[in-house]
C-alpha cells in the first residue's frame, strides 16, 4: 500500500509541477485577490476539474478523446483560441496595488477562466489519459482507489500551496509592478503554448 502512495505522489508532483497555464492562472490569482480566500473559487475549481480528470483517466472514459482523431482535433482548435484570448487579457491587464472592489466580486468570472485553462488544455487531458490512466493499470481493487485518490490529494494540496505562494508574492508586491510584469511574461508563456498546439492542429 506504501508503494502505492509514493508511486501516486511522486507521479502527481512530476506531471503537476512543470509551469504551465493551469499553474500560471491560480498563481496570478493568489498574487493579485486582496485576501488568500478571494482566490478560493479559483483553487477549488482548478482542483474539482483536475479531480474529474484523474477520475475519467483511471475509469478508462477519457480514452475516448484518444480513439477518435476528430475529437482530438476539436480539442486542439478550441484550446488555441481561448489561449489566445487568455494570452491577450492577462497582457492587456493593469493590476494595481491594491484591488477594486468591483475587481473581487468576480467569482464567476474565477471559476470560469480557471474551468477553462483546466479543461480546454489538451495536454492536460492527453497527458492524464497517457500517463495517470496507463499506470493506474497496474493496480486493481483497492490498490487502484488508493492510487487514484493519492494522485487526487496531491492536486489539491498543491493548487493551496500554489495560490498561497502567489498570496505572499502580492503582499510584498506593493506598487503592483511585479504583477504586471508577471502577467506579461505569463501571456507570453500562454501564446508560446498555444504556437505549439496549431503545430499539433495542423
């Protein structure tokens, strides 16, 4: 049973950890809300969808993306234009030191743009069907629960870790200017992505 949470850890840390426009997104949120709680929707969505990911991957469901070469295809078109949006508005944001009001009664907007860097990120999706669905073969009965939901609490317990970071990193953040800096190397990280995935579409 050790083996089987230490094999889960250390393969949720390897394929979570790399940056990327997942980790970017609740990063900058920990950073720029005006408490750690106003990035709650970010965090908790981020995890659910990670959550509902693993899940379909170990359940063998989400082999259906791989199976069908069209949805694939769907799957890259879609995830390049809400990269180039994404891009565009994080470049085009001015955040300031300190938050509107108007800027943290936004949980919808939150949960919309962390659902979408989470679930229109064909990566993520290709890499949890490749790598987390093809080891959790390995395992049967109980092993694959313990597996599953070792993978599941690693996710979790890094998006808090990530967005608390970004928390600190804003507070020390006085005139804002890191944050803008951030946003714009961010944008530049995201359009990098999304040249990648037209590759791919292609």
């Amino acid at each position: 049973m050790f083996q089987t949470v230490l094999h889960a850890v250390i393969l949720g840390f390897g394929l979570i950890l790399p940056v990327g426009v997942q980790n970017v997104f609740v990063f900058n949120q920990g950073a720029s809300q005006r408490t750690y709680l106003g990035a709650l929707p970010v965090i908790l969505t981020a995890s659910l969808c990670d959550t509902l990911l693993i899940l379909a991957a170990v359940l063998g469901v989400s082999l259906i993306v791989l199976t069908f070469s069209w949805l694939q295809a769907a799957l890259y078109g879609i995830g390049f234009l809400f990269l180039l949006y994404m891009g565009w508005a994080l470049w085009k944001s001015k955040p300031s030191a300190v938050p509107s009001s108007q800027e943290q009664r936004q949980p919808k907007k939150q949960i919309l743009f962390a659902a979408s860097v989470s679930l229109l990120n064909p990566h993520a999706i290709l890499d949890t069907v490749g790598v987390i669905g093809t080891n959790s073969l390995n395992y049967a009965g109980g092993e694959k629960w313990v597996f599953m939901l070792s993978i599941m609490c690693v996710s979790w317990l890094w998006f808090f870790g990530l967005a608390f970071a970004g928390r600190l990193v804003g507070k020390h953040d006085t005139s804002g200017k890191f944050i803008a800096r951030l946003n714009k190397v961010s944008a530049c990280l995201i359009w990098g992505v999304a040249a990648y995935m037209s590759l791919q579409f292609v």
